[in-house]
C-alpha cells in the first residue's frame, strides 16, 4: 500500500476496498467452520454424555431414529460394547470407556482448533478495521483537496 496520503489515487482506493471484501469473505468462511465445529462438539457431548448414562443401566431403553422423522423404542442389551467410527467409514469395536475417552479426545481437538479459528477470525477482522481505517483517511484527504475551503 502506498504510505504517503498525499498520493492516494482511485487505484489505490479500489485495491482497499477488494481487500476490505476479501477480509469479509474471510471472516464469514472461517465463521461458518467455527458453527460446523461447534456442531459436531456438542454432538460428541451429547455421544459422551450418553455412553456415560448408558453404562450405568442394565438392558436400558432408547430411541432409534430410523428415518423420516419416526423412531422406534430399542432395548439395549450390551452398552458396554460400541461401534465407532473412526474416520474414512472405518467402524472399530470399543468398550464403553475406550470410547468415551476417544471422544474426548476429540473433543478437546475441536475446542483447540475452534481456539485457533477464533483467533485468525480476531486477526483477519483487525486486518479489515485497518484497511476500512486507511480508506476513510484516503476518502477524507482526497475530499480536503477537493474541497480545500471546507477543513475544519
């Protein structure tokens, strides 16, 4: 970016305003990743609070979503057994406690990386605040050359 705000010129101007634009766009993909990642941290919360619950019943009674907004009342005869799904449809039997504790496993990979998508939606809106500033002080000095009798 140019330094000197005596020089500023309609190019200049429109470079800020496309990177004020890409900013923005930033900001909303990474905010949309932030949502998503919250999602499937309170689905896995949900998965651990469950197994946990679970595991203190014998034979217990839960529901099973089947489609089509009906579900059906199943009776869980071994809660201490778990399919999990480890990633790329790979399906792995664990105990009841192996899988909560790989769940929070996850859970704590989510939690640092929504720490970490919070932190660069923080810079990249610091960006955007610094280039709207430099575009309002540009809009300013090009308005006093023009209108040299109106500074205050």
């Amino acid at each position: 970016m140019v330094n000197n705000m005596e020089n500023v010129d309609a190019r200049e101007l429109q470079m800020l305003e496309q990177y004020l634009e890409q900013f923005t766009q930033q900001v909303e993909a990474y905010s949309r990743q932030l949502e998503m990642l919250e999602n499937r941290r309170m689905e896995t919360a949900t998965a651990v609070e469950t197994l946990n619950n679970l595991a203190d019943q014998e034979g217990p009674t839960v529901l099973l979503q089947i489609g089509g907004g009906a579900s059906l009342r199943v009776h869980v005869p071994d809660t201490d057994t778990v399919l999990l799904n480890i990633g790329a449809d790979v399906v792995v039997e664990r105990t009841n406690t192996e899988t909560v504790d790989y769940l929070e496993e996850r859970m704590t990979e989510m939690e640092a990386l929504a720490k970490k998508i919070a932190e660069s939606i923080e810079q990249v809106q610091k960006q955007g605040r610094d280039v709207a500033k430099r575009m309002e002080s540009a809009y300013s000095q090009a308005q006093s050359r023009m209108d040299p009798g109106i500074q205050g």
